[in-house]
C-alpha cells in the first residue's frame, strides 16, 4: 500500500513536470497566466512533500529530526502555496 502511494506520488510530480515544461517550452500557441504556473508548481511541491522521506533514502529507518521537520513544514505549507 505505501509503495502504491509513492509510486502514484512520484508519477504524479513527474507528469506534472512535463506538462509544465512542454507548456513553458511552447508557449507560443497559447497564453497562460502565471497563476497557472505557479498551481502547476504546487501540484509539483504537494507530491514530492509527501515523498521527502523516501526520496531521501529514510523510510523505513529511524530519520533524522531535521529531515522530519522539513517534511512536516512542507505537508502544511502545501495548501497555502
């Protein structure tokens, strides 16, 4: 089940990276908002939040304290940005 759950979440930020990169790369045809980049950047922040720890190589083992608080300040910073 969590190895479900990062793999969603990873692919998510991943998928999003390229919509974001093909849109800022051919931004020519159409005109966005930088709103819009700036909710694609959320939707980028939000997924690899909840896989900090797996990204750095500490899920299954005792972390570090300040990698916890990294993680925790960037869960509840999510919603506001």
């Amino acid at each position: 089940m969590v190895y479900t759950f990062l793999a969603l979440q990873i692919s998510g930020a991943c998928i999003f990276t390229l919509i974001l990169l093909s849109a800022w790369i051919f931004r020519d045809g159409a005109k966005r908002h930088p709103a819009w980049f700036s909710f694609g950047v959320s939707w980028i922040v939000f997924p690899i939040s909840y896989s900090f720890l797996f990204l750095a190589g500490q899920q299954w083992i005792s972390p570090a304290k300040a990698l916890c608080i990294a993680q925790a300040g960037l869960i509840y910073a999510v919603p506001f940005l």
